[in-house]
C-alpha cells in the first residue's frame, strides 16, 4: 500500500504476476475502504488483511464463506463485488474511462460487461424522448455517399 500524502489518501499497486492480464493494477481506495484499511494498518508489519496474524492471499476462504452465511448471502461471490462496484460507479455517473481504471480493465468490452445499465435508467432515458414539449423535431442532415 502506497501512501500519498497529497491527497491524504492511500493505493495499493497489485503486482501484474497476481492480477489475471497481468498489468500492474492500482487500486484506489475510496473514503469508507480508506477508514478500513485505516483501522487494520499497524496490526501487521507488512500485511493489512490478516488472519491469526498471518496475511490473508486469496478471498475465496472459510473466513468468506462464514461471513455469507452469517449475512444470508450465500449465493454471493467475491466477483459478484467487482460488477456491483462496476454499475455504482456507471449509476453515479462516472465516465467510461475512469470506470475502465478502476475496474482494472484493458477491454471497454469487459467494461461494459461489469458496469451494466440500470434499468431504471435505461427507461428514464428511453422517456426523453417524449417531453420535448413544444418543440419542433430537429432536422437532421443526410449525405449521400460518393460514387467513385
């Protein structure tokens, strides 16, 4: 975890041999996974998220699986998380480009894929198209394709 006392913030880089495209990956912590980490740092000489001490490597674990049951949500997966951070961050209105970093993602198609549309604005947004009030429809300008 980097620090960056600038912006009174931390990151963490994540090696590129540990992430799937093999990238380096930062991470940006938000204000609530910044008072996380905030809580935990100190407990650990090099390590934020421990069990009985000992770094914790991989999230797929019994400490995972007991906190789902204990939450009812069983059906949950570590992944399921990267596609709900994906449609908060599409449904606040963050740009495409910012949502493709902070989803680690070299691909706008697997961008798209974790940040899918809410319905909710997908209809709201169909509907603009009836409340143009008084307005005249736009005329739109056509060009034939040269022939060559």
């Amino acid at each position: 975890m980097q620090r960056v006392a600038e912006l009174e913030t931390s990151v963490f880089m994540v090696p590129g041999n540990m992430v799937k495209n093999g990238d380096d990956r930062l991470v940006v912590l938000n204000d609530i996974a910044l008072s996380v980490v905030n809580d935990l740092r100190g407990k650990h000489d090099t390590h934020v998220f421990t069990f009985r001490k000992k770094p914790i490597h991989h999230m797929s674990n019994s400490g995972w699986r007991r906190a789902r049951e204990k939450a009812d949500l069983k059906q949950v997966r570590v992944h399921d998380l990267k596609h709900t951070f994906g449609r908060r961050l599409r449904a606040a209105g963050v740009s495409f480009e910012d949502r493709q970093d902070l989803l680690g993602q070299r691909s706008g198609r697997m961008t798209m894929h974790y940040s899918a549309a809410e319905l909710t604005r997908l209809i709201e947004a169909a509907n603009t198209v009836c409340s143009r009030g008084d307005k005249k429809p736009e005329l739109v300008v056509l060009r034939r394709p040269s022939v060559r």
